[in-house]
C-alpha cells in the first residue's frame, strides 16, 4: 500500500516542526535520517538499525526499501 510508505511528510500544523521543500512544509519521513547516517559513517557496506519484532512492518522493511531503492541492491550485512 502506498501509503504506508512516506519519504516526505507534510506537517500537519504551524506548530509541528518542519522545513520548507518543494513537496511542502514537512520533515522526512520513515527515519530516512536513519539510512543517511549509516551511509555516511559505514559505507555501502553495512545498513544499521535497531528495534523490536514489532517493527518489522512496516519501520524495517521500509527502511530495507529505502537501502535498495539508495543503493540498488542489499548490503552485505543487516545489524
């Protein structure tokens, strides 16, 4: 479903934090932050992140997506 995947999120009032974009006031969406990090500190060899079983859907796989989409392919290691 597409909706359960958001690179971008729009704010929802004048109070939430956000930046001006081109799609709108917002902040990103899904932890993207989360995936640059691991990129700029590992490489493309390693994606890092933490969390329960119960964020295997949709937080993991859609960061798994964001990593390929990025990348084009998967890395050599999940932590």
């Amino acid at each position: 479903d597409i909706r359960d995947f958001a690179l971008w999120k729009l704010a929802k009032s004048a109070n939430e934090p956000g930046w001006d974009s081109p799609w709108g006031r917002g902040r990103p969406g899904w932890h993207i932050e989360c995936s640059a990090m691991t990129r700029a500190t590992f490489g493309d060899l390693l994606d890092l992140h933490a969390g329960g079983v119960d964020l295997a859907f949709p937080h993991h796989e859609n960061e798994i997506a964001q990593w390929r989409g990025s990348r084009g392919g998967d890395p050599s290691e999940w932590c």
